[in-house]
C-alpha cells in the first residue's frame, strides 16, 4: 500500500526500503517480530521466528504477551484483552525502551503485526508503525536477514492506563441501536455461517456487514491503496466515511481491519474495536445472531 502521511497525520504502516533507511541512518526503532498463525502454538512460532527475522528484531508471542488467559466461560473470548502488567513486562522484556519508537511486524500478512499496533496504541504508544507486507516484503526487497535469538537488554516502556478505543457486547449493542455501522473481518462464509470449525456457534452479529481482513491486501501481502480498499467498502454495503467498528472472530483480524482503514484514511479516524468479537459475543445465548 503506497501512503502520503503528513507530520499531522503519520502513516501506520512503513515500508521495507523506508524501514532499511531509517537502520542506516542510525534511527532504528525498536524491532518485534509478531510471528504468529492460528493455531500454530507458541514453540511453531518462536522456531519460525529464530529460523529468520529482521536484524536485532526481537520476538513477541502473540498468545502469551498480546492476550490474557481464556476464562473457563468463554467470557472475553478466544484472545481476551491483555492487561497493561503482562503486557508491559513482555515489551520490556523484549527490550523497548521509553519513549522508543516500535515497528512491529509478521511474515506476510501483519494479522499478529495488526494485533500487536492496536494492542500497543492501546496502551498508549503512539509511535507504533507496521512494516508493510512482514518479513515477506524485506526479503523481496533484497533486505538481510539473521538467524537465532537477539540480546535487546532490558527496557524500561512505561504503558498508560488503556484508551477508549474498543468496544464490549452492550457497547456494540448500543453502537448498533445508534445506526452506526459494524464490519465482521472473518471469512466471508463464516460470516454466512458456513464452514464453521473455530467458534461453537456459527453465524454473525445482526446488523453487521462482511469485510473479510484478508481481502484488503494484495498479492504481495501488502495492503490495498484508499481506492480499491473504498470500493471493497462500497461493494460490502458500508459508507467509506463513516464511523467504523469492527469485529473479528477473537480480535485479531479485527485489528487487521482496523489498521487498514485508518492507514487509507478511510471509516472517519480510528475505529472501535470490539476486542472480544463473536467468540465472546456468543458466550451468552441470550445474544442474539444471524
């Protein structure tokens, strides 16, 4: 995705060539390396992460520092908000330091990256930026690569108390009661309710409109520019313009959308995300669905 950020509006997201610029100019952020694929558990991650990452990047497990525990009811669903604590210390740990710019990315297609830029944002770093297309498109870029863990010492981030910025079950309700428009991230048909084979309940949120995360990259796993991302939009029954919620399956593709929209400047500034989606959604059978 190409982007034109001004000073007042900076782009989420940076591209390889750009990032390779800011390392030799001695600007380097912080590095994470959000490796992560449903499923996949956090060894499969952490050993794909040592196999290769960006030079001085440090790992960030998505299950255990981007998520707390999953409550024995389902109640705040498959990846429940983390807290500020766990996820502070993980951020330490991993080495970023206060007041540090961080880029935080994936393989390919930045849903751990997303989780990660709207975890973090979340918590009061502002200076958190996506790289455009994970490891992926820094290999393309003819971009070095190093193999094994990285000694990034102890940093010392101080976190806020959590911005307003997501939404739970009464707030989507009542964010629907006011007519305002609510995307489902998931794939199309677990949308429609087929094919279910993650959550217990097939089906969706009444009122919500399908915009799958994965259909706003490209090929190359880079995200869509502002038109064809407006037109995906338009073509799903939604106003471009328009406050935004969004919701996933467990909030990671959620977040996916999310990023896209604000980095094509598009659903009338950061959307709302409702963190639990429709694995804590349906933890109530009271709830209805469609």
């Amino acid at each position: 995705m190409t982007t034109d950020p001004s000073p007042a509006t900076p782009s989420p997201l940076v591209t390889a060539p750009a990032l390779a610029d800011e390392h030799a100019a001695g600007a380097a952020p912080a590095l994470l390396d959000v490796r992560w694929s449903l499923g996949a558990g956090t060894a499969a991650n952490r050993a794909a992460y040592l196999e290769g990452h960006l030079p001085g990047a440090a790992f960030l497990d998505l299950e255990q520092a981007l998520s707390d525990p999953v409550s024995p009811d389902g109640r705040g669903g498959r990846h429940p908000l983390p807290s500020r604590t766990r996820v502070q210390e993980a951020l330490r740990t991993a080495g970023v330091r206060e007041d540090a710019p961080v880029v935080v990315y994936d393989a390919r297609t930045s849903l751990g990256a997303a989780r990660a830029w709207w975890v973090l944002r979340h918590y009061g770093i502002s200076d958190v930026r996506v790289l455009d297309g994970g490891l992926e498109a820094w290999r393309a870029a003819g971009l070095a690569v190093e193999e094994g863990p990285v000694d990034t010492g102890v940093g010392d981030v101080v976190l806020g108390p959590g911005e307003d910025d997501l939404l739970d079950a009464e707030g989507v309700r009542r964010w629907l009661a006011a007519d305002r428009q609510l995307l489902d991230a998931r794939p199309a048909d677990r949308y429609r309710g087929e094919n279910e084979v993650i959550d217990p309940v097939a089906g969706h949120i009444p009122g919500a409109l399908s915009l799958p995360a994965l259909s706003l990259l490209a090929e190359d796993g880079t995200f869509l520019p502002a038109p064809a991302l407006r037109t995906l939009l338009e073509q799903a029954g939604a106003d471009p313009d328009a406050a935004t919620a969004v919701y996933c399956g467990s909030g990671v593709q959620a977040a996916h959308a999310a990023l896209a929209l604000e980095a094509a400047g598009l659903g009338a500034g950061r959307s709302a995300v409702y963190v639990g989606s429709w694995s804590d959604w349906i933890s109530d059978p009271g709830r209805p669905t469609a």
